[in-house]
C-alpha cells in the first residue's frame, strides 16, 4: 500500500509543507508506510487547459505519480476560503487518477476561521472520482505554527492522529 504526500505550496517558508514534513518523518521513522512525496515548487506544472496541458512533462510526472499511489495526503495552503490554486490545478491535472483511492488533507491557515475551506474540493473529489475522504484532517491557523524553531507537541500529536487514521482508512479500502 503506497502513500504519497504531496506538498502544493509555493511559498519559501512554506507552513503546510513543514505539517507535511512533520507527517513525513513519523511514517519514515514508522518503516511500515511505503512512502513517496511531491513537492510543487519543483515541478513546473502548466495551469490546466483541459486539452494539451494534460501531455506536458511535468503533468504526467503528476499523474504517473498519482497512479502509483493508493492514497494521497494533500498538505495545502488555505487561500481565499479554499485551497490554493496550485493545489486546485494539481487536481485539475491528476484527480482522475485518484479514482476510487484514498485522500486527505493538511492544511494551513492565516486564521481560525477558514476550517471548513478544504470541503469544496473534498466534495469534488468524492463526486467525480469517488475518492474517499478521510473524515478528520489537520488544520492550522496562524498562531499554531511558529515562524521558525519546532512545531508544539499539540500539533505534532494532531499530525501523528491525522497519520494513524489516514494509514488505517487507506489500508482498508485498499484491501477492500
Ligand atoms: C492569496 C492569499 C489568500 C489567503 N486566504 C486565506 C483565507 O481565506 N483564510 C485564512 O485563514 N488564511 C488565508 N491566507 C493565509 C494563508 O493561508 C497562510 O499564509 C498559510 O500559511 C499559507 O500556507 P503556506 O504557508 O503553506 O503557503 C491567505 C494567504 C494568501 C497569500
């Protein structure tokens, strides 16, 4: 059963990638995830035009990496009451090949307010590809993650919780 995790920030100094690091080295230092992760700012996606953007280089890089995962954790930014639009394009790209498999969700915020902004692309991945949901996901705000130093033993458990119960769904749908 593979997982991927992949990391749809931007940004330099980036908070979602750090819970997506965070994720990273508890399945690592668990040895019984089979682990594959993505980065956005190093591949160079094109926006999607629903027509030659799906044979660029770098969506099918996307999309073969999708293939071969059996569930996907999202670690996205919160932007504008959703996810970001690169997060979106990657969806956009690739969702089709998360058809009938696992995802969830990491996301980080400016505020405390925006937790139900991950729903809509949650809604569209069930819809359209069946994708199962897992129904807890990590949400940070702004105040929950420092600027630097580590991320407070609350947030790392949360992540740990988020980790236990995605391999715990993933592991069962794919066994189905
Ligand atoms: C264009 C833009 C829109 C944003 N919209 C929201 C929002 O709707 N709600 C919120 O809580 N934070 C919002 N933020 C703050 C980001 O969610 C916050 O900076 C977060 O850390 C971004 O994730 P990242 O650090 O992984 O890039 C927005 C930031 C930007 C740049």
């Amino acid at each position: 059963m593979k997982s991927l995790i992949i990391s749809c920030s931007l940004h330099t100094e980036s908070k979602s990638r750090r819970l997506a690091s965070a994720l990273e080295s508890l399945w690592r230092t668990d040895g019984d995830v089979e682990l594959a992760t993505l980065d956005l700012r190093e591949l160079a996606l094109p926006p999607c035009d629903g027509g030659a953007a799906y044979e660029d280089p770098a969506a099918r890089e996307l999309q073969e990496a999708f293939a071969k995962a059996d569930a996907v954790v999202f670690a996205v930014p919160i932007y504008n009451y959703d996810v970001n639009a690169a997060a979106k394009n990657v969806i956009e790209l690739a969702g089709r090949q998360l058809t009938g498999k696992v995802a969830g969700f990491l996301c980080a915020a400016g505020g405390d307010h925006s937790y139900m902004s991950i729903m809509a692309v949650a809604n569209s991945l069930m819809l359209d590809f069946r994708t199962v949901i897992v129904p807890r996901f990590v949400y940070a705000g702004g105040d929950d993650i420092p600027e630097s130093g580590e991320l407070s033993s609350e947030l790392r458990d949360r992540v740990a919780q988020f980790g236990a119960e995605f391999q715990r769904l993933a592991r069962a749908v794919h066994s189905a």
